[in-house]
C-alpha cells in the first residue's frame, strides 16, 4: 500500500483551517517551522509517526484520520473494531466490496 502524502496533507490542512488555526500555529504546538507545515500540507514532505501523532494530538483529530481518512467516531463501532483485526490486504478488500455496494440500488 502506497502512503499518499498530498492526500494526508490536505486531511492535515482541513483539519487545521477547520480550527481556525493557521499554519504558525500548528508549527509552534508541534515545536516545528511553518516551512515544514506548509511542505506537508504540499504533501511534499514525508512525515515520521511521531509527528503524525503530534500533529493528531494538536488538530484533536485521530491518528487514522490523518493517515487514513476514517475515525472511529464516524464509523459503526462493531465494524470499525472488526476492520481492525483485519491485515491491510483485507481492509481494501472490504473497502472494494463496500464501494461496489454503495452505488447498487438493493431496495
């Protein structure tokens, strides 16, 4: 699985501007310059896990959020603890299969 950094830069971005906090701010919480915020909202840099952690814990955001989009508050506790157990390789496909369903009319 390929890590896409523009994507988890604009979930950073969003996450921040939905806060009403500029970049400043976010490099201050973190104790990093705003060159290096603004290159990560580019999706140009690669961020290591503990800056992702410290970045989640600044913008009150989850970790999979920033890196995978979902969080559990927005997902049905049941199936977000059963896609936990699941390998990667699993989760796409169930991720696959629910897109597919998503878009069939059942009823």
């Amino acid at each position: 699985m390929e890590i896409n950094y523009k994507v988890i830069g604009e979930r950073i971005k969003n996450s921040r501007e939905k806060g009403n906090m500029t970049q400043s701010e976010l490099a201050k919480k973190i104790n990093e310059k705003v060159s290096y915020i603004k290159k990560i909202e580019e999706g140009s840099e690669e961020l290591s896990l503990k800056n992702v952690y410290k970045i989640s814990e600044a913008l009150n955001e989850s970790v999979s959020y920033i890196l995978e989009g979902t969080s559990p508050e927005n997902v049905n506790k049941d199936l977000y603890e059963l896609l936990q157990k699941c390998s990667p390789e699993k989760q796409q496909l169930i991720y696959g299969i629910a897109k597919i369903i998503s878009h069939v009319d059942f009823v």
